[in-house]
C-alpha cells in the first residue's frame, strides 16, 4: 500500500458509498466519508463524477447543489482515468462499467476502494490486486466503529 500521502490512507470511494452520502447526512455513510476527508486522502474519478451527477439529476434533484458543494471540498483529489479498458481485461470484473473505477485506482496506487457494489466485492480472493476492496462493514472493522462515532451528526 502507499500510504504516502499527508492524510493517511489514499481512499478511492464507488458511486454508491457517496450517492448514500448525499441521501442522508446523518447516516453511518455520512460519518465515514467526513472520517476519510478528515483523516484520509479521498480519491474520485471523473467517471465516478459524471455517474454521480446522472444520478442524482435522475433521482434527487434537490441535492445537485449539496453534491457541488462536496466535489468542491479540498481533500478531494479528481482523476482522468484514462486508460484503455483492455489494460485491465484480466481484473475479472462482472460489469464493464466498474473497470475504469478499480483501473484508476490501480493506476493511482490508491491503498483502498471504498464500496457496496456486489460486482467488486465478488473479486476478494479471485485475483490479487493491489488495492483493498473494502465493504463498509470491513472499512468500520478496520478504522474502527469507536473512532466514526464522533463524525455522526
């Protein structure tokens, strides 16, 4: 793992984990991504963005403006993937879609992935990658349930 940055680890965060955010501030999600922008080094992609904005102009409109105001947060550091998908034919991914996440963060030696998505997490054992696929249950058991409790609303 690198862990070379000034925050600590070098978490790159699934759309999922932060449209959950977005939905309820007060939530277990909430208070782990105000961990990671406080202790941590939260990584997005471009691709990550642009699904995040389809998402919620599709399904919760009255929040573009919250997710604005997060993406414009300073230890949030956006990267271009780019990439070819080929490059990455043999991470075993189950959705085509997912490969430009886990490349970015492969390429951007990011010491984890932060996820709910079922099409990752699948990957543990299969291959060996150098980056954690955490679930949010793992990422809590790592950092510690004691130490987010004080990020919740």
């Amino acid at each position: 793992m690198s862990q070379s940055t000034m925050y600590g680890w070098k978490i790159m965060v699934d759309t999922n984990i932060i449209f959950l955010f977005l939905r309820s501030e007060d939530s277990k999600i909430a208070a782990i991504i105000r961990y990671i922008l406080r202790n941590h080094h939260l990584l997005l992609t471009d691709y990550i963005i642009d699904e995040l904005k389809e998402k919620v102009r599709e399904k919760m409109p009255e929040k573009e403006d919250v997710l604005m105001t997060f993406l414009n947060h300073l230890n949030i550091e956006i990267l271009p993937h780019g990439f070819e998908v080929d490059e990455f034919a043999d991470l075993y991914l189950r959705d085509i879609k997912d490969v430009p996440i886990l490349a970015t963060a492969i390429k951007n030696e990011a010491d984890a992935l932060l996820t709910g998505d079922h099409d990752f997490l699948h990957m543990k054992g299969k291959s060996k990658l150098p980056v954690m696929i955490l679930s949010v249950d793992e990422f809590i058991w790592i950092f510690g349930e004691a130490g987010l409790n004080q990020y919740l609303k």
